[in-house]
C-alpha cells in the first residue's frame, strides 16, 4: 500500500477530485494548509499598509491505495491540478505498513 499526499492550489480541489472519482479511486482526506515554496509568498495592500503573506493557502489531500493503482492516481492529480504557473504544488508518495479499518477490523488492503 502507498499513501500520497499531495499540496495543491486550493481552486483546484473539485477538479482533482472529480478525477480521483473518475479514476475509479475514493476515499481522499483533505486539510487546509499554508505554506509556500518558490513563491515565497507576497505583498498585499491592507487599508493604506503594505504587509508580507509569507504563508500562502493550499489544500493538503491524502489518500492510501493499493501499489498498482498509484501510477492512475498520480497522473489523475498532475493533470487535474497543473495550471502551468509557479505555485501548482507537490506530490508526495510513501509507503503504508499497514491499514485498519475501526469498524469491521479488517486489515490490510480491505480496510482501504
């Protein structure tokens, strides 16, 4: 099993996941973030006073999967989420050791 976890501009979300769905994959987590990396952030205007964003928001989404439907997913986010401009985000892919599902018990890839 693997689990990715992928940061993404937050306008982006509903077509990344109509494409998860379409992928036939489900069960995605998704958590407000902030962060930057080589946006570094910006200057805002706010009543007269100029101030840094340093910490611009993104959308954190995970999903844990079986090892051969990671490549399907991957693609199904790169697409959904480009839109070719510096900010676009970041996917990460690591390894699960294991999985259980509260209700019924069941391990492993059932429980996903």
């Amino acid at each position: 099993m693997k689990k990715i976890e992928a940061i993404i501009k937050p306008f982006k979300l509903d077509e990344v996941k109509e494409a998860l769905q379409s992928a036939g994959l489900q069960g995605i987590t998704v958590t407000e973030a902030k962060g930057f990396g080589r946006q570094k952030g910006h200057t805002e205007l706010y009543r007269g006073a100029e101030y840094v964003v340093d910490f611009l928001p993104k959308v954190k989404i995970e999903i844990v999967l079986a090892d051969d439907a990671v490549d399907n997913a991957i693609e199904a986010i790169r697409k959904a989420a480009q839109t070719g401009r510096i900010g676009d985000g970041k996917i990460f892919v690591s390894n699960v050791e294991g999985a259980i599902r509260i209700r019924t018990g069941e391990t492993g890839a059932d429980a996903i």
